[in-house]
C-alpha cells in the first residue's frame, strides 16, 4: 500500500510545477503580445483552465493582464 504522506506531497509538488508553468505562460504570452486569457494561459501551460480558475492567485493574475 503506497504511504499516504508520499501521495500528498507529490501531489504539492504538480500543484507546483503547474502554477510555475502557469506564470511562465503568462510572461510569455505578455511578452509575445499575445491575449491573455484563461485558455491561452492553460494551453501554453498544459494545464486545465480549471485549475487556473480555482488558484486564486493565478486566476487574480490572469484577470490583471486579461485584454
């Protein structure tokens, strides 16, 4: 049986890794001029908008630079 603290923490770390990827996409995108939106974001990324929408901070972020 897989040790639950294992499964939690490497949940964190794609928790992470996604919200690294997700910031990078929106420096990308603002420095190619391109639209920032919540499926501009989640594509250049590779996540799910809907992982972009229920971080706060992300979806903040997003909603500053939308155009």
């Amino acid at each position: 049986m897989a040790d639950p603290t294992k499964i939690i923490t490497s949940s964190k770390e794609k928790s992470q890794d996604k919200c690294l990827a997700a910031e990078r996409a929106i420096n990308d995108l603002l420095s190619n001029n391109n639209k920032i939106t919540f499926y501009s974001v989640a594509k250049q990324a590779g996540t799910a908008t809907q992982f972009l929408y229920k971080n706060k901070e992300l979806r903040e972020m997003i909603m500053k630079y939308r155009n």
